[in-house]
C-alpha cells in the first residue's frame, strides 16, 4: 500500500489530498507579505506551504547570473539581481517555519541546488520538493535521496523513461511523484492528467500526485478522482501583484474551494460497490413508477399488457414487476387505476 508522512500527515489513497499552496516567489522578498499569504493559505484549508530556495551565485553561471533582467516583473537590472531580491536567508526561513507552525502549515521548499539541500536538512523541514527542471539531475537526486527527508518530485518537461530513471535514485516509499507540465500556465490540451493513471501502475509504492500550472481548480479534481493524493498549486493574494507566477496562481477564494472540493472528490468516489440509500427513498418515491390496472378487471382474467399502467409514485409494486405480473391470473375484481398487488394474483 502507498503512504507518504510528511509531518503530522500520512498521505495514502484513502486520505484527503493533501494541498501544497505553492508560495514560490509571490512574497515578492518581503517577509511581511509572506506571512499574509501564509495567512490566508491556513485560512483556506491548505495543509502545506512551499517556499524556493536557490544559492544563486553558484547555481548559475557568471554570464547568466549577470545578465540583463528588466522588465514589469523584474525586481533587479540582471537576473542574479533579481533572484536575489526574491531571496530569504536561513534567519528568515527560522522566522517563516515558526510562523507556519502556529498557523498549523506544514512548511518546506524547493531545493535547486546541494547547497539548498543542506540548507533546508539543517532546517528540519518535513519535505524537500525537487522542481520539474531537476527531474534530469541525477546527481541532486541522488544527494537529495540520501538526506532521508521524504522527497516530491515534479516531472515536467520529462519523458517516462526519464521519470523512470529518477525513480530509480530513490526510495519510492519515500517520494511523492507529481504529474506536471512545465508551462506557465499550462492549457487543457498539455495537461495529460492521464499519466496519473501510468504512474499508479508503473510505481505501486509511490503516492502520486499533481503539480499544476492551470489557470483554475477543476483539474486538480479531475486529478483527485485519477488517483493523486497531493496537488500543489501556487498561491498568492492577488493575480495582479507584480512578478512572473501571480497570473497562474490561485488567489485565496480559489484555493478555499480547490480544498473543499478535493474533500468532497474522495468522499464521492465511495468503494465502487452500488448502494441504495436511505437518503433516496423520498426521491425515488415521487419520481418512481408502480402498476396500476388500466382498467376494472373480474375474477378470473387473465393479465394481458394492455391491463396495465405504470403511475407515480412509488407507493405499490414496482414497474421492475411488470413481466411477472405478465399472465397472472386475477382472484378478485379490481377497478381502474387500483395498486397492483401480488395478493390480488395466482
């Protein structure tokens, strides 16, 4: 059976899918506005909130790192600028996980390098999230594995035999696998929500799960019935606000009701076995048929199909009885529209 923990958490396929509100760089660098939108995640029901965590100097290069980055979603002249206004440091983090905790969010990150690995290990974070553009990063893989912190990776931009390759770097016990396309946003025809299926079969052991990039929540839904039983969505508090991932993100109604229905999605799947509720019998009461006799009928006859009419409601035998009332014979008079009833046939 697959079961992931992660914190006070065990993920399986009988639980509620767990929700990681993808903070990312929404915070726009500021702690203040990190810890409005951890607000308003717990506020929403998210179970989980994600932040990034790059060192930058040495995870690009000189050239790229140094290169010119403006534009309406740049925080910096060259990207490394940037991604360093976007940058919270250990003290920082310390602040934001206690935080998390009092608002009862389990908090982790991204790690995109090894020095983040260590960073976030030494941090006792519950989780560590692998990005899509690390799927093919073998040695991080591995380096991340060996921490023996439960690991989630999202498979972007990836092949099967790509994914396959990953999973063989680690314990899958100790993976959440996450479906994704790395487009930003990503549309419906991108989405293959079907390789959740594939991953189920291809990885017994694993928790499977969704990262999406959607615009909306009704994928995350669809997911949830597929089978995946973490979804991850990025989150902030207004789709305006400036940088790169707010136009995809789910602002904090969105995510109230991706919560509430992933809930209601596992519930209304039941175990596969078809059941007749008591709930239904007021329903199936007035919209149900019953057999009434078309017209009076003596002693003796024999029932024809033209003696018979189904009618609502359901307050006699039931129309399902109509072929084996079929040849019955009558023991007493009846008259138009009477309740068929076994006691009145032979």
């Amino acid at each position: 059976m697959r079961k992931l923990r992660i914190a006070d958490y065990e993920i399986s396929d009988e639980s509620t899918p767990f929700v990681i509100a993808e903070v990312g760089h929404n915070h726009q660098g500021s702690v203040e506005m990190c810890e409005r939108i951890f607000d308003a995640a717990a506020d929403a029901g998210a179970h989980s909130v994600k932040l990034q965590k790059r060192f930058n100097k040495t995870l690009y290069t000189p050239e790229f790192y140094d290169s010119p980055y403006q534009g309406p979603t740049s925080f910096g002249d060259s990207y490394g600028s940037h991604r360093e206004a976007l940058e919270f440091g250990m003290s920082e983090y310390k602040h934001l996980k206690d935080y998390a905790r009092r608002k009862n969010l389990v908090f982790f990150a991204t790690a995109f390098d090894f020095k983040s690995v260590d960073f976030l290990t030494e941090l006792g974070v519950p989780a560590i999230k692998l990005a899509s553009g690390d799927l093919k990063s073998i040695p991080l893989i591995r380096y991340a594995s060996r921490s023996g912190i439960p690991l989630i990776m999202s498979t972007g931009g990836s092949t099967m035999v790509e994914v396959e390759q990953a999973m063989r770097e680690v314990n899958p016990r100790n993976v959440g696998l996450l479906q994704c396309t790395a487009a930003y946003p990503a549309e419906a025809e991108n989405m293959d929500l079907r390789v959740i299926e594939t991953y189920r079969k291809s990885f017994p052991e694993t928790v499977i799960g969704l990262s999406s990039h959607d615009r909306g929540i009704a994928f995350s839904t669809v997911a949830a019935a597929l089978g995946a039983r973490i979804i991850e969505k990025h989150f902030t508090l207004d789709r305006a606000m400036k940088g790169t991932d707010h136009a995809f993100s789910l602002e904090p109604t969105g995510m109230t009701k991706l919560v509430r229905d992933l809930a209601l999605v596992v519930k209304a799947l039941g175990d596969g076995e078809k059941k007749f509720y008591e709930v239904e019998k007021g329903g199936i009461r007035k919209m149900g048929k019953m057999l009434v006799y078309s017209r009076a009928l003596t002693s003796g006859h024999i029932v024809q199909p033209e003696d018979l009419e189904i009618r609502s409601p359901l307050d006699g035998l039931s129309a399902s009885n109509w072929d084996s009332v079929i040849g019955k014979k009558i023991k007493k008079d009846v008259t138009a529209l009477e309740k068929v009833s076994l006691d009145h046939l032979v």
